[in-house]
C-alpha cells in the first residue's frame, strides 16, 4: 500500500545551521578515520551522515552545536556515533530504551557525567 498525501509522515526539515553542523561533525569524524581510501572514506561519510539525521530528526534531538564545535574528545561523538550504529534502526526510526548518549537535548536519553576523583 502506496502512501497517500494524506497519511503520508512529515519529513523533518533540517535548518540551515543543523546542516551545518552535521557536515562539520562529519568531517571532523572521517577526517579521524585510519583509512584514508576513498571508497572508507565514502561509506563512514554515508553512514555517519545517515545516523545523525536519522537520530536528530525521529528519534533524540541531539546538541550538534556541541558536537560540531566543541573542544570535547572526539571519543565522546565517537561512542555516540557506536551506540548509534549498534541500536539505531534507520528504516524504523527505533532507539531501544536504556540506550543513552553524551550529546542530547533530552534528559531521558542523557548519560550521567562521569566524575573524575581528584
């Protein structure tokens, strides 16, 4: 069964600076990579790109501002973008409950802050 304009779902429209940031974590994420082939380089920007824009607009508003231009470690998006591929099902728009991420807008899907003992 074919949608119609009627029941078809609402695509989310991703602003100018979301784009952006989105772009810039990618880059910043393939740039990280240890093969520098172009066909590797390729599939991380495809699948990092599909991830973010998956998450951010059906599932957890992320912090792509954070992501993008923050003097974090990079491991922090890394294990963000590993938790993403693992759980996330992109046809379905699903993030299993319990999963929890660094870079969230929602306190629900928030990772405690791990403090470090001086």
């Amino acid at each position: 069964m074919t949608p119609t304009q009627a029941n078809r779902p609402e695509r989310y429209a991703f602003s100018v600076d979301e784009s952006k940031a989105i772009q810039s974590i990618v880059r910043r994420v393939v740039n990280s990579a240890p093969n520098q082939e172009t066909h590797a380089r390729n599939k991380v920007f495809d699948l990092t790109n599909k991830l973010l824009r998956t998450c951010h607009a059906s599932i957890v508003k992320l912090d792509l501002a954070a992501m993008a231009h923050s003097d974090t470690k990079l491991e922090l998006v890394l294990e963000d973008l590993g938790t993403l591929r693992k759980h996330l099902n992109t046809r379905t728009g699903n993030l299993p409950y319990g999963n929890r991420l660094h870079f969230t807008t929602n306190a629900a899907y928030k990772k405690p802050t791990q403090q470090v003992a001086a």
